[in-house]
C-alpha cells in the first residue's frame, strides 16, 4: 500500500465536515443555555456577594483545584485589571504553606462545582476560622462548601457538554461567567471609568486604545513659534526647523491665533511668486485651526483628523485657551494607536 493510499482511506473514514459542524454547534449551545439558566437564577446571594467584595479591606483570594483552578485563576487576573486587588492561591499549594498569603482582611471566593473537592474545603475552613467571609461557586448547593460559606452563588447546570457529560465544560463555563459577573457588577459599583481602567493597562492595545491626547503630544516647549507680524523667511525657518511641516502663530499669551504649513507656503509662492517672499505671517497663516482637548482619548484625535484630512491637530487648554502642544497622525500610527 502506498502512502498517498493509506492518507487516501484515512481521510474517507473521517466524519463529513457537516457532522463535525454539528457536534462543535450543540457544544456551543449547551454552554449557552447553562449560561441561560445561571443568569435566571442570580439574585439575592449576588448581590451579597458583590456588597462584600466591595467592602473588603485586603485582597479577593480566589481558590480551587484543577480546571476549577485554571477558572479561579482567570477570575483573579479579571477582578485585579478592573481594580479589585484579588489573588489566586492554589487549594494545594495553600495546605503546603500558602495559606501564609491569605491576610485577616482578605476575603475567599472558593470554587469547586461539586463542593466536596478536599483541599478547597480546607481553605475555606482556614478562612471561616479567621473569621473571614467566603464565596463560594458550586454546583451543589447542599455540599459541604456551601455549607462553608457565607454566601454561595449557583453554578448548577442541566449537563455538561460533552457527550458522556463529565468533562468540565459546561460547569467550568458558567464559574467562569459568574466571576465575570461580580467583576462587572463591582465595576458598576465602584463607578470605575476608562481613566481608572487605563492606568491599571497602560501597555498592550487596550492601553493604547485609551490613552489621552496629552500622553502623545509634542509641548509647546518642543514647538516653533511665530507672531503675526513676522516674515517670510521667520515663517519659512519655523515651519522646517522641528521638521513638524507646521507651526502655530501665538500671541503675547501663548493662544493660538492660527497655523501655517508648508502646504501653505508652496501655495503662496505659486500664487504670488516672488512677492511671496514679502509676505508676513498673519498673511500666510490659517486663522481657524483644528484643536483638540488634552484629555481626550488619541483615537478622538484620529477620528478628528480623518474627519478634516489632516495629519496633525494643535492641542488647546479649553479654559485658558493656551496652546500646550501638537499632536501629530504619524506618530499616533507609529505608536500603533490604531
């Protein structure tokens, strides 16, 4: 038998790709009715949770055991980026000398959707006997870390997803939606905004995707600066020497009266031709310039631009009207704003 034979009968025996469609649909939507049902059933015990989670003077410890663990340590990293101090410590771990990073004011959400896992069982018990408040996530509310626990959110479901309804699936699913859940809850709480959500990600493409005009700008003190009565040769040295291609034309207290590019000034020499060389600022410059606010985002600045087909905008105090700076497109793409 050739090789291009026995690929040849291999690939006959596989499932018709329609089969296999199905099988990742019917995954899908197993997830998506626990999910259902889960949200049906939240009330009175979340929003509990939610009110000491919001109360907690330490650290949110988030414990559990196996794919439970690979949850607990998601929901972690969640609540921490959304402003919440939380830590994952291993159920495991925890028996073998870590329950030394659970402090007094910390508080537990323990998950384990049966409720009997041993390990998660004797955090919550370290915990309970330091009279700290748990949470636990289970799917068994009448198991023995429910009972544990101070509060206790439901994480039952109809059947896992698999089709011999024991892989952790569906339930590690909905753990994890729940933990999402009080992360987003306690976001709303607390009133956290796009500021308090940037200076926890300052790096990456989210923190990109928020940061301000100001963190991007060129200051004023990196700008050339004309008067109106300068004159050509004046305008011509300011708008090349920072190799901006722009300048802004500032009075006695530093607000902006207009700009002149270097489109500008090829256009006055086309125009006038030597008599532009006569030419004084307040002649050459463009006497309604687009501005921005310092604190709005730098995407604000892009859409800002695209809208007026321009590659840089003047940044403007509102209140005083003082020019701080320049904001520039082609340093916002080599920043990789967008």
């Amino acid at each position: 038998m050739t090789p291009e034979t026995s690929l040849s009968r291999q690939l006959s025996s596989l499932p018709q790709p329609s089969q296999v469609v199905g099988w990742g649909k019917q995954a899908l939507l197993a997830e998506a009715e626990a999910l259902t049902l889960a949200a049906g059933r939240l009330g009175a015990s979340f929003a509990a949770a939610v009110e000491v989670l919001s109360r907690c003077r330490g650290r949110v410890i988030v414990t559990g055991l196996g794919k439970s663990g690979h949850i607990g340590g998601k929901i972690a990293a969640t609540l921490s980026s959304t402003g919440v101090p939380a830590q994952f410590v291993h159920a495991s771990e925890a028996l073998h000398g870590d329950f030394g990073m659970i402090a007094r004011e910390d508080c537990l959400v323990a998950i384990a959707f049966g409720g009997e896992t041993r390990e998660v069982l004797s955090v919550a018990a370290f915990v309970r006997n330091n009279k700290q408040v748990v949470i636990a996530i289970t799917g068994n509310m009448e198991s023995s870390l429910a009972r544990l626990s101070d509060v206790v959110l439901d994480g039952r479901i109809k059947n896992e997803a698999d089709p011999l309804n024991l892989a952790p699936t569906s339930s590690s699913t909905v753990a994890l939606a729940l933990g999402d859940a009080l992360a987003v809850a306690l976001m709303n709480h607390r009133q956290f905004s796009r500021e308090d959500f940037y200076a926890l990600h300052p790096g990456g493409k989210l923190g990109r995707s928020l940061a301000q005009v100001s963190q991007w700008m060129h200051p004023l003190a990196k700008l050339s600066r004309i008067r109106r009565q300068e004159d050509f040769h004046a305008v011509l040295q300011a708008v090349t020497t920072p190799n901006f291609g722009i300048c802004p034309v500032l009075n006695e207290q530093d607000q902006l009266e207009g700009a002149i590019t270097d489109g500008d000034l090829r256009r006055a020499l086309l125009q006038h031709g030597a008599e532009a060389l006569k030419l004084t600022a307040e002649s050459l410059m463009n006497r309604r310039p687009k501005t921005i606010s310092p604190e709005l985002r730098a995407l604000d600045a892009i859409t800002m631009m695209e809208q007026f087909k321009i590659t840089a905008i003047f940044v403007q105090c509102q209140i005083s009207m003082k020019l701080l700076g320049l904001l520039r497109l082609h340093d916002l793409l080599e920043g990789k704003i967008v």
